[in-house]
C-alpha cells in the first residue's frame, strides 16, 4: 500500500521504533485518558501495510463457506466495546540480558472503542464442523520473514501473518471477540488494520489479527511461525509456553518519570490492567525498600478496559525520589519485582520504577 499524505499524518504524534514494517510507541500523554485517541494508539506490524480487495472469506471445515464485504459485516447486530491492547513485547527493553525482537519500551499499550460484529455470529453462519478444533485467521499482510528457530534457520520469502484461537473460545459469546470495522467511532485506518480486524479482549495484540482477508475453521491444531514460532515464551529452564493472556501491569502516568515537582502534597496518578479480570488492588512505594500503601482504584468502567488509580503523596522532602506502583487483579495475580525473562522478550510485567525530584 502506498504511504499517503494522511497515512504519514496520522503517525505524526507517535514515536517511532521502526519505520519498516512500521512500529511506534504511544505518546506518554496518551495514558492521561480512558480512550486513547486513534492519532496514538500504538501500531504493531509484522510486515509493510498491505492491500485489501475488501472481502473477506470464511472456509475450511464448514457447511456454509462464506465470501463477505464490508457491508454484510454491517448487516450483522453491532456492539462496541472499549478493549486495552497491549503488544506482549512491550517493557522489553527493560530485560537483561537484553533478548531479541523489537526494542519497544513502556508505550505499547493502549485502549480504544471497538465497534463491529460479534465473530461467533458470523461464524455461525459458516456452520463450523462439529470436529472442528482450531479457527485460524489470516491477514492480508505478508512479506519476507525470518523464521524461529523452532521451526527453521533461514528467511521465508513470502509469509502471512496467521494465528489461531480455539473453536470453542471463537463460538462462546461471552467471550466477546470482535471482527471490527470502527475505532472510536470512525472507519478503521490503514495503520490499525482496515477494513476488518480482529479484537480479542484479554489477549496479548498479537491474537488481534488486522487486516483480517480469511478464516478457516480446522480439524486439527494449527502449527505456524506467528502460533508456534514467535510468540513463544521462550523460558531458559523449562519447556515454551504461547503468549496468550495479558499480565497483570500498572503504570504511573503522573508525575512524569524525571519531572522536578514542587514540595507538598502530590496525587500519584496511573493505568492498570489485566487480562485475567479486573483490578482489585493498587499499592504505591515511595521508596526502594518495600513499604507499600494501598492506591484508590477507580471502579472498571467496561469489562476490557485499564483502571485509573490515584495515590495522596506528601512530597514533603527536597531531593530525588523513586515511585512504585504494583497491581493485583481478581485472580490474585501480582507484579513481580524482576521480569519473567524468556528468549524473545515477552509479558514484562514486572514492577517499574520512575524517580522525580522534589524542588
């Protein structure tokens, strides 16, 4: 796809990790609000910005192979959810040793409203065979690639970007997966995966599949570079494990990380999310020695979307300070004080530190 004027626009207030496949950073200012505007929400790609004929076809092991248009996915209900994307290799550079892949930092994650079609209904119309196992989903972009080394030592040419989900996960409704068209109320853009693209609430993004052109309903589990290959913990003492489910993560957006602020009192304020259900507790240490004091956490205001917390600080000493802020979800999961290292540097959780100096 050719990089128009409007496209160049609409990166203009990122920041920039790789200009090709392009990939960027969420501005810190875009935690500040519940819904990230679409000029910064972070962008993952795996290959150059694709075309797309505008169809998408469903096949494979079904009754009812479906070829469908922008428009046919309009005539199903429609439902809008604001849903937290993460990229699992966000925190990466904060690893030792450093491991391979993308240098992302803390800014890829963000939260929008996702409109579109429920994809149990639509698949639902496909009928899926009642042996089905796995749905994989595939998207128009592709390129060359240079595959794990689980599953070969030399570059592919031409790969697709192609992940799977159990069936029995994509035909639950209460799952709430989303082929969606819209993002905060506007036709999807180039950069976030038009026309259609997956939405997997609680997942890490990789399962959001963006410019998605086909899906295939299997009778056996799906083996893939994106399933199998990457997207792989790769732990150093015990077997791998898939990236699936987001870790629980808080984030201090204000004060920014090394800002001079004045004595006196101080709200603390942050994110936190989690794909393992909402969160339930916020801790803040203003020291590097342990002590930890309960945050206010905001009620969720949706099922999928991160959680505001604040803390009341007496910045009552002149010099520099470190703050903490550690979240625990419905689940009983917490941040850890050390990243969970694996090979490919993915799900850092773990407890970030920011100082600022008191003046």
């Amino acid at each position: 796809m050719k990089l128009t004027d409007d496209i160049l626009a609409a990166r203009a207030g990122l920041l920039m990790i790789n200009p090709a496949p392009y990939n960027a950073e969420a501005p810190p200012s875009a935690l500040a609000t519940d819904i990230t505007p679409t000029e910064l929400h972070y962008v993952r790609s795996n290959f150059p910005l694709p075309d797309h004929d505008g169809r998408l076809e469903i096949g494979g092991a079904v009754g009812n192979p479906l070829t469908l248009t922008l428009d046919d996915l309009r005539s199903f209900p429609s439902h809008e959810r604001a849903v937290t994307l993460e990229c699992a290799g966000n925190g990466r550079l904060h690893m030792r040793p450093l491991p391979t892949g993308e240098p992302w930092g803390d800014y890829a994650v963000s939260t929008a409203s996702w409109k579109g079609a429920w994809l149990s209904e639509v698949l639902a119309e496909a009928r899926p065979a009642a042996d089905g196992v796995d749905v994989r989903f595939e998207g128009a972009d592709h390129g060359a690639y240079h595959l794990a080394p689980i599953l070969a030592d030399t570059p592919r040419d031409d790969l697709r970007y192609t992940r799977a989900l159990p069936l029995t996960s994509v035909l639950d409704p209460s799952g709430e997966i989303l082929i969606a068209y819209e993002m905060n109320g506007e036709p999807l853009t180039p950069d976030h995966g038009a026309p259609f693209r997956l939405i997997v609430p609680h997942w890490y993004a990789v399962a959001s599949v963006k410019w998605l052109r086909r899906i295939d309903v299997l009778r056996e589990r799906f083996q893939g570079e994106f399933q199998t290959g990457h997207y792989m913990y790769e732990w150093p003492d015990r077997p791998p494990e898939p990236v699936d489910i987001m870790r629980v993560r808080a984030r201090i957006t204000d004060p920014a990380p090394g800002s001079v602020i004045g004595t006196g009192l101080c709200t603390v304020r942050g994110k936190a999310w989690s794909g393992s259900g909402p969160i339930t507790r916020v801790e803040v240490s203003l020291t590097g020695e342990g002590e930890w004091f309960d945050a206010e956490v905001e009620p969720p205001t949706g099922p999928y979307g991160w959680q505001n917390f604040s803390f009341e600080w007496d910045a009552a000493g002149v010099g520099r300070h470190s703050l903490r802020a550690r979240a625990t979800d419905a689940q009983g999961n917490v941040q850890p004080e050390v990243p969970p290292w694996n090979r490919l540097g993915y799900g850092n959780n773990a407890v970030e530190v920011i100082y600022v100096d008191v003046a």
